[in-house]
C-alpha cells in the first residue's frame, strides 16, 4: 500500500472509521481516532486495542475498507 493512501485514509477531518485487510487475510477496524498509529512515512502503522496492540507493515496492507 502506498504511503499517500494510508496518509489520506488516517488523516481525514473528521475522523471516519475504516478498516484494513493484510495480505495474510487478516482484518483491523479503526472505530476511533485512539486506536490508530502511524509512523511519519506511514510505512508502519499501529492499531491499539482495549487489550492489545498489532504492528502493521504498511507493504501488508492489501485494501482499505472505508465505512460510509
């Protein structure tokens, strides 16, 4: 995934919830603003849940699913 779809997905004003499906079939929902980090090249991004946390490689990443 390229870093300027990421950068545009995680960045829009305001906030919308989206989610990512990696290429291993794995799925991430970002419901809030406080589960989602991103280093400044966007070539990692975190996903921070109440119990646990994933680092993502931003190469893993094969669609962004964005809720309307």
């Amino acid at each position: 995934m390229q870093a300027a779809d990421l950068k545009e997905v995680f960045e829009k004003t305001p906030f919308r919830p989206f989610a990512i499906r990696l290429n291993n079939g794995a799925q991430y929902s970002f419901n809030s603003e406080r589960e989602l980090g991103a280093t400044k090249q966007y070539n990692m991004i975190f996903h921070v849940g109440e119990r646990s946390a994933a680092r993502i490689d931003a190469d893993s990443i094969v669609e962004i699913i964005e809720s309307n």
